[in-house]
C-alpha cells in the first residue's frame, strides 16, 4: 500500500512539554492593585447592573452591565419548531445566537466575525441546556439571541448571566438560574472578572503560565453546568479556578435574584379595590 509522504499525521492528543519541567504553580492570595482599582488574588468582580423587561417585542428581555461590558438578550419562544425529528417531538429545542456589535471591541477587528461567534454561541448553549426544563416544551422551539454592545472583558461569563435572566423573564420554566463567573490567570496570581486589556495580557506581569477560565454555575443545586478554559493550566490550578470562579457566582446570584424580584412585581396586575 503506498504511503503519504507529504502527510504527517501527529497524534490526536498531545500536552506541551513546558508542563513537565517544574511543579505546578499555586494561585497566590498576594494582593496587588489592577488598573481599575480592584485587588489581585481576590474574587473582586464588577459590580453589576441588570434590567428586565426591555425589549417589549420579545418574550423575554434582559439588559447587563459590567463595567464597561454591556450585554442586551432577547428570547423568542416557545413557538412550534421547523424540524420534525423524532427528538423534537419529544422535548423542546434550545437555539443561541450570540453576536458581537461592530463597534463593541476597543479595536476594530481584534475579532474574527463568525468563527469566534459561533464558538461563543456553541458555549452558550452548553451552559444553558441543563438548567431549561425542555420536556415541558415538546414540538416548541426556544430562541435565545445575545447581542454584546460593548465588549470590555468577561464576555461569556456575563452572557451566560444575562441569558439565563431573560428565559426567566419570559417565564421558561428553568431548574435554576445560571450564572457566570471568570478569571485570568497572570502567573502565579490571578484576576477575577478580568477586563478586555487583562485578558489579552496588556500589562501582564508574566509572559507564561497565563489562562482563561469560564464557569457557569446553578447556585441553588450546587451545580457547574459549563465550563471552558483557554490557555495553560495544571490540574491543581485548574481546581483552585473553578472554586473561585464558584464564589463569584455566589456573590453575583442575590443581585440577579433582586432583579428578577422586582420584574415579577413590575408585571403582577395591581391589587383591586373591594
């Protein structure tokens, strides 16, 4: 059988070798001043402006703010399904559809339009799926459309919150509420919640051991129903992350909740007079 020489098959997984030559590093609590005045080593977030309601067309709406990340979420839905496969007829759909704003980035075109959109939303959708409570909705389709106005760091993470908000806005039945939460790892310390600029390491202060990690999180089951990561990481640090990133959800989740709050009393039809 003749063989390909101008083909070299590589194999299917492999490491770098940078990840055997010296002990995992152990993310440190030193605290240090970041450019925005949080401190390193700490789940130090942005504090967080949400809104429901927004978009009267839609189901369901949902406006976000952190720092100078600015999200807007609408869904559609339920409504029939154009497929009538099997699975379908079974339970119900979840569709996600998450697009940058052409002026959202600091710089024009430090994303790729489409490649870096469809992984987003592919994530987006793993995330959401195992908190909907889809087999309440067979033949139905659900839609979820996230448009990111002003992208200043932590895009998914914020995009995962500000979803979840607007299903339950649009009254889906869900398990929970998801949240999201990020870090970058700088070294041997790390930022949570990073900005645009820290994530694409401006002003880093080490050149290696640097990683992204996303986490999305159900507070209320005690669940991570997503998770990505970016960069290289060791195991351990990769454990001290998402245990982070679950803290930040938890001081994130009574914010969401407070929100929603007030979105079920703004839409509940005032008390009658006897």
């Amino acid at each position: 059988m003749p063989v390909d020489t101008k083909r070299v098959r590589g194999p299917e997984v492999s490491q770098s070798p940078s990840l055997f030559l010296s002990k995992p590093p152990v993310l440190s609590q030193a605290v240090g001043p970041r450019a925005d005045g949080r401190q390193r080593g700490q789940v130090d977030v942005r504090p967080i402006f949400v809104r429901c309601g927004l978009v009267s067309q839609a189901k369901g709406s949902a406006y976000m703010e952190a720092g100078s990340t600015k999200l807007i979420c609408c869904v559609y839905g339920p409504k029939e399904t154009e497929r009538k496969d099997e699975t379908d007829m079974k339970c119900g759909r979840l569709t996600t559809d998450m697009r940058f704003a052409p002026f959202s980035c600091p710089v024009r075109g430090s994303w790729i339009q489409g490649s870096q959109e469809k992984d987003l939303s592919l994530m987006l959708h793993e995330s959401l799926q195992p908190a909907v409570c889809l087999r309440k909705y067979p033949r139905s389709q659900i839609d979820v459309n996230v448009m990111v106005l002003e992208h200043n760091g932590s895009v998914l993470a914020h995009a995962v919150t500000c979803a979840s908000l607007a299903l339950a806005d649009a009254g889906i039945e869900m398990y929970d509420l998801v949240i999201g939460c990020s870090i970058h790892q700088d070294g041997d310390s790390y930022v949570a919640d990073p900005t645009y600029m820290e994530e694409n390491g401006c002003g880093s202060r080490s050149k290696d051991n640097q990683g992204g990690l996303t986490v999305a999180f159900l507070p209320s089951l005690n669940q991570i129903s997503g998770l990505q990561s970016d960069g290289e990481m060791y195991e351990e640090t990769l454990t001290a992350g998402v245990r982070t990133c679950i803290e930040g959800c938890y001081k994130l989740y009574p914010v969401i909740q407070q929100e929603l709050a007030r979105a079920v009393r703004r839409a509940a039809p005032p008390p009658s007079e006897s």
